[in-house]
C-alpha cells in the first residue's frame, strides 16, 4: 500500500475538487464536494480496494487523509 | 363493568401457532415475544441457537412451540425447517439483512447477497408453507419489507431498498393468488427502528441521532412498534385486510 495510490482511489471519489488540492496534508472534510455519501463511497472504496471496512467513526477521528491512510494500514496489519 | 367487556380483545392471538423467523434478534425476536404475550404457540427460527435460547426464556412455558436453528438461506436448513413446522395460523417473516452502500459499488455480487436473505429465502419460504399447506385456511402472512422499499429514505440504501421493493410486489401478487384458502398476506414496512442492525458502525451514532430527527414523532422506531402492528395483521382484527403495505414510520413518509 502507498499513499500516492490511495490518495488517487480518494480523489476518484469526488467529482467538482481538483485533485491538485488532495495531499496527505488536506483536511478532507474541509473540502466543499464533502457530503455524508462521499464518507459512504469512502468507506466502500477502501472496502474494495484494500479489504478492509471502516466504521463511520474512523472518518470523524481522522481529520487528513494521511491519518485515514493510516487507520486503514493500521487495520490491514 | 360486566366480565364480557374486560374480556372483548378483537387483537387476540389465542389458539394461534405462529411462525417467527429472524426471531434471535431486533424486530424478529420482539415480534415472538410480543405474539406470545398475547395468546399465540410461537415457532421461533433463526441463525444462532444461543441467541434463539435466550429468546425461548423469555416466553411463556404453554407459549413455546418450537424452535430450529436455520440459516434460510441455505435450501437444506429451509427444507429442514418445514419438515419441522406444525400446521401454521401464521407466520412473520423477519428475517432480513441490510447494508449501506452507494449504488455505484453496488455489483451483481452485493445484489445478489441482499436478495439472497431478504428476497429469495423469504418468497421460497412463503412459497413452500403454502404450496405444502402448513398454512391453515386463513392463517395470516406478514412480511416485514421497509419503507427502504418506496422511498430512498436514506442514501446508500438502493441495494437493500431494491431487495425490500421486491419483497412488497410478490406480497401483493401472493394475497390475491392466496385468497382462494382465505389466507392473507401483507407486509410492514417500517421506517429506521432502533435493532443491533443499525448500529454496526458504518453511519456513527452522532449521524443516527441526527437522522432521528428527520421523524416527525421525534425517534426512531423501536422493535414493539413493528411488533404490535404484526399482531394486528395477525388478528381477527384484521380479518377483512390482504395486500397490504402498512407503513410504520413516525410519519416519515408522510
């Protein structure tokens, strides 16, 4: 897993942000397309892609994207 | 006030054996107690025979009729079961799973996984104990659909919405074709009722607490709520009522 590759399967989930504005470092809930379904296509995502199933609650704890990248190898460990 | 007036209780399930699948947790587990408390045999089925025993402690002795542990999604445990069952006054088909995803994760494999437990084990089952007559001339059928079903009540639900849709439509084809042995058939469709099924994590408490408040009455639904509308459609009381979708939302969908 790296980060360059989640960050590419997260920014797939949006459709309006530019994906300039999506590094480790973005406060992804800041961003303006955020919506409680792109937290549901999040955790569908990651549930595809990497076999692993995120609760609700690891997208309010991780404010950047580097955090939830985290969470999910934390979980894949 | 005279003895016949204390008695008069048109919703009585007395001298009644009623079915209960999913009946080891949520709306399931309250629908057989709930059956039991006011007069019927229950026969309680679902996945897990610990959680079906600490259901069986909580009716009635002379209200236990029987209990098998099946997974009805599997064709030897649902044949099993039927082998089982008594002649039947009525049956809830509760049973049921759901899942939150946004449609375009939604492949052919999580379809077919839904329609699997919500659809095609509850139609077979419905299917067999009439087609084999372990349902009485004018035994009452409910199934528990959802308003899932009719409305896109929550985002992310349009694969278990689908399932649920479904569910309802071959309701009302089976209360017209089931009418000739006078046995009914309706559905309830409840709105979001507070079961172990809504709290596996996916939407946080936080959001559930908030989506509460998009109820009219103010709450989520709790599992007696559902309960007491399966005895009503179980009852006498409902004796001239078939095909029917009752919706119990708090007055969501209004």
């Amino acid at each position: 897993m790296n980060i360059q590759e989640f960050i590419g399967n997260f920014a797939a989930q949006f459709d309006d942000t530019d994906e300039a504005l999506i590094t480790p470092d973005t406060k992804f809930k800041q961003l303006d397309e955020w919506s409680s379904l792109t937290a549901l296509s999040i955790i569908a995502m990651v549930d595809d892609e990497y076999d692993v199933i995120l609760k609700g609650n690891d997208i309010i704890n991780s404010e950047t994207i580097q955090e939830l990248f985290d969470i999910v190898c934390n979980y894949k460990k | 006030m005279d003895n016949n007036m204390n008695n008069y209780n048109p919703f009585s399930l007395e001298g009644k054996t009623i079915l209960v699948t999913g009946a080891s947790s949520g709306i399931g587990r309250e629908v057989a107690i709930q059956c039991a408390r006011m007069g019927a045999a229950v026969v309680i089925t679902g996945r897990n025979q610990e959680r079906l025993q600490e259901v069986i402690e909580q009716l009635p002795p002379e209200a236990f009729k029987g209990c098998v542990a099946a997974d009805l999604t599997v064709p030897e445990q649902l044949d099993a079961l039927i082998a089982a069952l008594p002649p039947l006054d009525g049956a809830v088909l509760s049973a049921g799973n759901s899942t939150t995803l946004p449609l375009q994760f939604g492949t052919r494999e999580k379809f077919d996984d839904m329609f699997g437990v919500n659809f095609f084990a509850p139609v077979e089952l419905l299917r067999l104990i009439y087609k084999k007559k372990v349902l009485n001339k004018g035994a009452s059928v409910v199934l528990v659909a959802s308003i899932g079903g009719t409305h896109s009540f929550m985002p992310g639900n349009g694969v278990y919405g689908a399932s649920k849709a479904a569910l309802n439509s071959v309701m009302k084809y089976a209360a017209r074709e089931f009418a000739s042995r006078r046995v009914r058939v309706n559905s309830i469709c409840p709105g979001m009722v507070d079961t172990p099924l809504i709290h596996r994590g996916t939407i946080t408490e936080e959001q559930l607490a908030e989506d509460a408040k998009r109820y009219p009455l103010g709450r989520y639904g709790r599992p007696v709520d559902i309960a007491h509308g399966a005895i009503y459609l179980l009852s006498d009381a409902s004796s001239w009522l078939t095909g029917h979708d009752l919706v119990i939302d708090g007055g969501f969908s209004v």
